[in-house]
C-alpha cells in the first residue's frame, strides 16, 4: 500500500512528503536544528553530506545537497523537466505501487529553487541495512 505525496511549502523549500501519519517534516526541522543524534555516513564536500539519523525507534538517512549543477544541459533539464529530487521520489512511489522492493522509500524531499535551478535538496529514506551493492559485484568477481 502506497501513500500520497503531498507538497508544502515551508519557505523557502517547496517540501514534498508522503502522508502515512509520521510527522517526517518536524524530523527534518530537528535535524536541521541540531536537536537530533546523528552519525556522517559521507561528507563528500561542503556542498553534499549523508547522515543516519534515528528516531522513533527507525533510523532514516537524511542526504543535504547543495550543488547546482554547472553543465547547460544538466541546468536545462532542470529548468524544462522540474525540481530532479522530488521527480525521484514520484517515480519510486511508482515503483513500490508496482511492486518494486529494491529500492530505499523516499519519505521527504526539500528543494529550494531559484529561477527554474534546484539550489538546495534534501530528503528523508528508508535506511536499509542490508549490504551496499558494491559488495555483491566485489564477491562475483
């Protein structure tokens, strides 16, 4: 069973988020605010960032970008196609009403656009704890 997506807006983030009765936007506000324990998984820059989180007894991977991207055709398809962050999670909500079972659920997506360009993302996922899909094609080898 699948939830809706639901769209805010908590300026200045546009926030997309499934309404399955969590209150994932006053998770997202806390972590933001420092209120929650968390643990780095990847700090690639300053502009990316990957944490686990938990809280209500789950863990949640809560990722921060703040890269625009550089290349014409990647700001194009932004300003023609809409936010990328928020097209993912509709997509994977496709997905899981399909039957899809691969894949982390997409909780909430923030963006923060300015002139058709994502300037700031984030997003709340299911946090899976099986192993990475590196491992699998490490041990083929």
């Amino acid at each position: 069973m699948t939830q809706q997506v639901v769209t805010r807006t908590e300026p200045p983030f546009q926030v997309h988020l499934k309404d399955d009765g969590h209150d994932y936007l006053t998770l997202w506000n806390d972590f933001r605010a420092g209120r929650l324990k968390s643990a780095a998984i990847l700090k690639q820059d300053a502009k990316r960032d990957v944490h686990l989180v938990e809280a209500h007894g789950r863990r949640f991977i809560i990722k921060a970008d703040r890269q625009t991207p550089k290349l014409f055709k990647s700001r194009l398809r932004q300003i023609l196609g809409g936010p990328p962050h928020s097209r993912i999670m509709r997509r994977v909500n496709r997905a899981v009403r399909q039957g899809c079972t691969v894949t982390p659920d997409i909780y909430l997506v923030a963006e923060k656009m300015e002139k058709g360009i994502c300037r700031e993302a984030w997003n709340i996922q299911e946090y899976l704890p099986d192993p990475p899909l590196w491992e699998f094609t490490r041990n083929e080898k």
